[in-house]
C-alpha cells in the first residue's frame, strides 16, 4: 500500500522514459554491543504493483484542426478533422489565431529571405502568446503612498 | 479562424504549406504555454523503474503517484541528478 507518495516518491527523465523511484527509510538496528544504529536512507525501486498508479498530465497535439468554429462551440462537442482544408477551423481562440498569422507571416519573410522581417513576426508571434497567457491572470499590483507624497 | 481566413490575413497563397506551419505555430503554442493538457496513466510494476510515455508528449506539466491508501493522486518531485545506483535490475 503506497502512503506518503508525494514524500518519498520521485521521478527522473531519462531520454524518451520516465524513471520512478521510492526513498526507503533507512531501518534502525541494534547492533551487538547494544548500540542503536540507524542505516541510511536509499533510493529503490518501486517495491510493489499499483494499477494506473502513475499519472502524466503533459501538452500534446490536440486536435489542431476543427470542424466548428472553437469561439462559438464547446471544446467537448466539436470533432476533430483530420484532413484539413481552406474552410476547416483552427482549434485556437482570435488571439492565438493572430499569433499564427504572425508565425505564418514570419514564415513568409524567412522564405523570401528577409530574415529582420522574418525576427520581426516571431517576435510577434510570442508576444502574442503571452497576451494570451496573461489574458488569463488578472493580477492588482498596489502599493504604499509616502507619507510626504503630493496627493 | 479558418485557414482561409489565416491564409488571407498573412498574404499566403499555398494551401498545404499554410496548414504545415499552422501545425509547427501550434506545436510552438503547446511547447511553451499549457494551452491544451493531455492526461496519462500507466500501471506501476513492482521493481521496473522505466516507464514510457504517451508518443505524443510534447512537454510535462507535472507527475503524480496514487496514493492508494488516501486513494488520490499526488505529485512528486523530479530528482535533478541521476542518483547512486547499487543493486539494479537485469536490463
């Protein structure tokens, strides 16, 4: 039975797989003259079987492509489409659209050449992503007037 | 947005290779933001410490070991070093 998982349980990346390892707690002994000794801590192996006991929650490519439009339908009720065509909808909000036109205009330069052009709209591009990302934080910075301040 | 509509407002004028870079602007999205996240589970065996996973997995965003005793999930932490390996298993 696996208790305290969230103490004694680690993982590491190693290439392509992940490794699980559990702290075993070194286990005290009373050795022959009478002393008590306590052994050292160790990283082992995962000593027993729990089914679906890992969990990832990762990004992935998700459905990049959708039938409906993603603003106007929920996520669950739209269908992925697999082959994508000129009136097949991008699975982003507006703000990440126009990040892809900035990635698709940055594309553009780059195939023409124009690489400032090309840095230019990848700058875009990013900045439009943490737009995004922000749009979802709303955060109050407030902070201390001076007793001396002019009001 | 549809691709057409992407296609109009960057000024491209190849379909396919419009829906190409869509597919890398998107990877890019899901590489540094968590836009979309996928969950995984996989059944831990006693003494295997390799676990692989999802073919699709772009970038972690945590790992969690049930707890079968309080019967939840909960996450631990990623050791930054490998750690000293003294009995292992047969590869």
């Amino acid at each position: 039975m696996s208790t305290q998982v969230d103490r004694d349980w680690f993982y590491r990346h190693n290439g392509k797989k992940i490794e699980i390892y559990r702290l075993k707690r070194g286990e005290s002994k009373v050795r022959t003259d009478g002393v008590l000794s306590s052994g050292a801590d160790e990283l082992i192996y995962p000593d027993e079987t729990i089914t679906n006991g890992l969990r990832i929650e990762y990004t992935a490519f998700i459905n990049p492509f959708v039938s409906s439009d993603p603003e106007s339908t929920k996520d669950s009720a739209n269908s992925a489409v697999t082959a994508p065509e000129e009136t097949t909808h991008v699975n982003l909000n507006r703000m990440l659209g126009l990040a892809i036109v900035s990635y698709i205009r940055a594309m553009l330069a780059e195939a023409a050449g124009d690489i400032q052009k090309k840095e230019y709209y990848m700058r875009d591009f990013f900045k439009k992503i943490s737009d995004n990302e922000s749009n979802k934080r709303n955060v109050s910075i407030s902070s201390a007037i001076g007793p001396f301040a002019v009001r | 947005m549809t691709v057409l509509e992407l296609m109009e407002r960057s000024g491209s004028d190849n379909t396919n290779l419009t829906i190409a870079w869509i597919k890398d602007a998107v990877n890019l999205i899901q590489s540094n933001t968590k836009h979309d996240l996928k969950t995984e589970t996989i059944t831990i065996t006693e003494n295997t410490k390799s676990y692989e996973p999802a073919a699709d997995l772009m970038a972690i965003d945590n790992i969690s070991i049930l707890d079968t005793q309080a019967d939840q999930y909960k996450r631990i932490r990623r050791l930054a070093f490998p750690p000293t390996v003294t009995v292992d298993n047969s590869p």
